[in-house]
C-alpha cells in the first residue's frame, strides 16, 4: 500500500517512525524532546509543547509519502477544555500524583472498589483522569466550572492533526484508562464524571479499532489512535496467550485476553486494547528497585548483581529476599517493608544475597501472573521489556519462574510501531485492502526465546520457598486475590 508513520507522544518526548504498510519494516524515524517552560513542572504541561516537539521530531521530512498516521500518548493524562476548545489549565500528567485522597474518596462515594470494578473494571487511582477531575473540582474550582470537554493526551494530539474539527474521538483502549468508560459495557459511565467534577461535560466518541478519526486539511488518514500501553502491546504483536512484564523501578503485568475482567479487589484494571479485545493489567511496586537497593548493598552496579548471581544456585542457600521496599501493590501491602529470610551462615555471602535479589523480584512479578491465570487468562508467553531484561541473571532465571516461554524482544519504540501499525489498518480498512477485525500481519521483531524446559522444577521448588516467608510474613495477603 505505500508508507505509514506511528506517532508516540510520551512524558518527555516525541518519537514518529515511518513503516512500510505492508511489512512493518521501518523506514525512517524522528525524536524531539518536549520543550518545558522555565517552572514547568513534570507533573503538567502546556500541551503546545507537544505540538512543537512533534513537529521537530517531523522535519526534514520524515513525513514525507506518509498516507497514515497513528497516534499513541502517554494515558491517564487529563485536557480540560472550555465550550470553545481552550484549555481552562496545563495538562496534568501521569505522573501527576496530588490526586491520592480524591482517588480514595471517589472509591469509597461508590461503595468501594467492588462498586467501581462492576462500573467501570477499575477502581480510582491518583492517576486516573477521574480522580484528577475531582481534584480540580476541589483545589481548582474556578477552572473546574469552566470545564465543558474533556480529552486524553491521544485524543487533543488526534483533533489537532485534524484541524480542530467539531467532532472529538478517541479509542476504546486510552478510555479504558479514564475511570469513566467501561470495558465490560462499552460506554460512558457519565454519571461517575459527574460525581467526580460536578457537572457534566461533553467525551469524546470512541471509535472502533480499525475506524479512523478522519482526515487532516492535506488528506492524511489519521486513525483511531490509542494509549501507550495498548499501542506497545500493538507494536509487539500480542495475542491470546502473549503477557508482558515490564521491569522499571516498578513492574506492570499485562495480557491479551477475550473479555473484560471485573475485579473486585481493583488489584487488575480491566483495561480494553486497541484491537478489540481486552489487556487486563496488574502493577508491582518494587521490581528493578529491589536489585538497584540490593547493588548499592553490595557496592556493585545492576550487571556486577547479575554476575554475582549467577555464581550461586538455585534458592540461593535457603536465602529469601521479599521486596516489598516501598510497600506493594500486588499484594496490597502499602505501609509494609521488605524481608530477608533464611539468613545462615553459610548463605551469608554477597552470591547468595545478588540470587536472592533477582529470585525476589522475579517471584513477586511471577505472583502477579499467577493472578492473572487465576482469573481465566492463558499466559503461554511472557515479554519480557526494559533494560533490566537484558541482565544475564534475568533470562536465566525468569522462564523457570514465570513457567512460560520468555521472549526478550531487541530495544525499539513499540508504542510508535503499534501507532503506525494501527495506522496502517485503518488505511487498508478504508481501502478495501484490509479487514475490519484483525490488524495487518506484520514481520515479527527477531527475538530472543527462552524456554523453561527441565528447569520447572527447579523452578516450582524456588517459587515454594519463597511463598512459605510470604505466607509466614503476610499470612493471607493473597487469599481475595485468587477468589
């Protein structure tokens, strides 16, 4: 069919990369930071900034024979805009977290988070748009009463391509993340909008996955476009089967699944993809941290853990390190700390201790897994993602554990290539080249595969080990979870 480009806008950059729409193969790519005024804070920004990073990230003509452009931004962001199309204040970001007491008075104004879950699939967190609504509503009340539209970082980026039209959209994905649309039933919840702000204000139309926003003033097809998260599981060509472990200071757990999850806990969001199905998703609190804290320990860096590591064995002498740092989410243990158990003498030695680190956070993570299979979802394969997933320790030790096929995939802008992707099948869809239900069969990335093989039971006898000084440490904590 010809060239289409992926746009991903993240919390500090912009990155487009232009695909061949038949291959995926990548032809060019572009990268501009966001500028940030003098005070600007991370937490909010003038979204101009990323009209004017995009379009640094475009020159010298990236775009150039584009037909498509898809668009993935960082979810949970928050646009209020006036009856006119103004924002009435700075985006707020992400990583904007002043929300906490809303999040926890909205979760209890709806009965709980069984209310929230059977609602909307989620329960309000700091970073939901609809928590951030309700601190605007109280912090905030002059620009809160302005406020007549409301749109995701995705969304505002899509209706400025598009020259602003009267129609706004967005995708059922990045409304997933909202707090205010639901998986499940596929529409609004706009009495939870309400509740939150105040008064009514007029979402976006969510579009289905393949359907297109419209056309720019110079013909470009702009699809659908979708949040970050969901744009890399695009990217990466997930399916049924497919879970992703992402490993940051924190980890995110998420999987490709046939129905949207109602957890009344609010332990998994119940988050839609962009393809139709559905990406229930669990967060770690602790995951690369506990090795980092565990290095500094030692008086090593992240690969001199690794190599210690792989000198000690399996269970690492009966050491056992629960890593629980910053208390966890997945169990719900937010004032807790961590544990180290096991200690002898002859486990008293940095080897043990670096097997014990990786064994923690790789078990913790394996826990959020077993979760998700607890609740119907197939996990056949695990992507592994971040930096840390290339440490020797952690693909040696992650298949036993996870007991599942690993695939570590090499460094690129999944989120851009999902974006371009997405833009892709909606340029065949228009065309009558592609169909409606499925996305175009890109050439997967070369990556490497991990397999468990014989190492199960090593692996099982591991993960007992650690359950006993979780169970005798937090006895319970993972009951409701598997009910």
């Amino acid at each position: 069919m010809g060239k289409v480009a992926g746009i991903d806008s993240s919390t500090t950059g912009t990155t487009i990369v232009v695909c061949d729409s038949d291959t995926g193969a990548v032809l060019r790519q572009g990268h501009a930071p966001h500028p940030l005024e003098d005070g600007e804070k991370p937490t909010e920004i003038d979204p101009q900034a990323w009209l004017l990073s995009l379009g640094e990230a475009a020159a010298g003509g990236v775009l150039e024979g584009v037909q498509a452009i898809g668009v993935s931004g960082q979810q949970h962001g928050l646009l209020a805009l006036d009856a006119g199309g103004v924002t009435v204040r700075p985006a707020l970001l992400r990583g904007d977290l002043r929300a906490q007491v809303q999040a926890a008075d909205l979760t209890e104004e709806l009965g709980g988070p069984a209310g929230w879950a059977e609602a909307v699939g989620t329960v309000p967190q700091a970073a939901h748009p609809v928590a951030k609504l309700r601190w605007m509503a109280q912090h905030e009340p002059g620009a809160a009463k302005r406020v007549a539209q409301v749109l995701l970082p995705h969304d505002w980026l899509v209706w400025q391509l598009l020259g602003q039209p009267a129609r706004r959209t967005t995708d059922r994905g990045d409304a997933s993340g909202t707090g205010y649309w639901s998986a499940a039933s596929g529409g609004y919840r706009t009495d939870l909008v309400e509740l939150a702000l105040g008064h009514e204000v007029q979402l976006p139309d969510v579009l289905a996955p393949a359907e297109p926003a419209g056309q720019t003033p110079e013909g470009l097809l702009i699809s659908a476009g979708t949040g970050d998260t969901m744009a890399a599981a695009l990217g990466l060509g997930l399916g049924p089967g497919d879970a992703v472990v992402s490993l940051g200071a924190a980890g995110t757990v998420f999987a490709v699944h046939h129905e949207a999850l109602k957890d009344p806990t609010g332990t998994v969001a119940g988050f839609a993809d962009a393809t139709g199905r559905h990406l229930p998703l669990l967060q770690v609190r602790n995951a690369v941290r506990a090795l980092r804290g565990t290095a500094d320990l030692l008086g090593t860096d992240l690969a001199g853990l690794s190599e210690l590591a792989l000198t000690s064995t399996p269970g690492a002498y009966g050491l056992v390190l629960l890593p629980y740092l910053e208390g966890e989410r997945t169990p719900d243990l937010p004032h807790t700390a961590g544990t180290l158990a096991g200690l002898r003498r002859d486990s008293m030695k940095p080897e043990h201790l670096a097997r014990a680190a990786f064994e923690g956070m790789l078990c913790g993570l394996a826990d959020a897994l077993d979760v998700l299979r607890g609740k119907g979802v197939k996990v056949h394969r695990v992507f592994l993602l971040g930096a840390a997933a290339e440490l020797p320790a952690v693909q040696a030790i992650a298949p036993a554990l996870f007991d599942a096929l690993v695939v570590v995939p090499p460094a690129a802008e999944y989120a851009a290539l999902g974006a371009a992707r997405q833009a892709a099948w909606s340029l065949g869809a228009v065309l009558g080249s592609q169909g409606q239900n499925e996305p175009p069969q890109w050439q997967p990335a070369a990556s490497r595969l991990l397999d468990p093989g014989e190492e199960t039971a090593v692996g099982s006898a591991v993960r007992q080990q650690y359950r006993a000084v979780r169970e005798n440490t937090h006895p319970g904590a993972f009951d409701h979870l598997h009910s």
